[in-house]
C-alpha cells in the first residue's frame, strides 16, 4: 500500500483516486495533487461517476468485498487499464479509460 501510495503521490496529480483501503489515506495524508474519492460513496467499476482517468488503488483485502464489487475481472471488463502492481499483485494501480 505504501508503494501504490507513493506511485499515486508521483503521477496521479489532478486524477481523481479511489481507494479502499484505510493505508492509502495515511500515506497521502496531507497531499492536494488530486481529489481522494469516499471509498464508500457507492461506487461501482462501472460508475458513471468514475470519469476517465480516474485512478484505482486496488487491494485484495477491501476492494473485492461485496459492497464494492471490484474483483480484477470486472474492472478489466468495465473499461480500467492496469498500471502497476505491487506485493505480487495483490495491490495493484489501474486508471479509467
């Protein structure tokens, strides 16, 4: 989570970034390169809200749960492109098409 954090701190200025996992906010604490979007403001992969170039921190632990569905087969489905991956691939970067 540290390093997706520190990838998001170099390259997602202006993005909006998605995240659902509590470390995330830790780690960018402080940082106004773009908007931290509510992990729990009901979004899907396929959320029309989630404009393109929305950046995804995805991690195995929070992100595949029910409430927030974003298993790595619906996000490549719904139009996300993977960046990065980090801990052998169980936190990963994707951006919105």
């Amino acid at each position: 989570i540290k390093d997706a954090s520190e990838w998001v701190r170099e390259n997602a200025d202006g993005a909006d970034v998605l995240a659902h996992h509590v470390g995330v906010d830790y780690w960018l604490d402080g940082w106004k390169g773009s908007e931290m979007l509510a992990s729990w403001g009901g979004y899907t992969p396929e959320s029309p809200q989630l404009k393109a170039g929305t950046i995804l921190v995805w991690d195995a632990q929070y992100s595949v749960q029910e409430s927030f569905g974003f298993v790595p087969e619906r996000i490549e489905s719904s139009g996300w492109e993977l960046l990065e991956s980090y801990a052998h691939g169980t936190v990963r970067i994707y951006r919105k098409l």
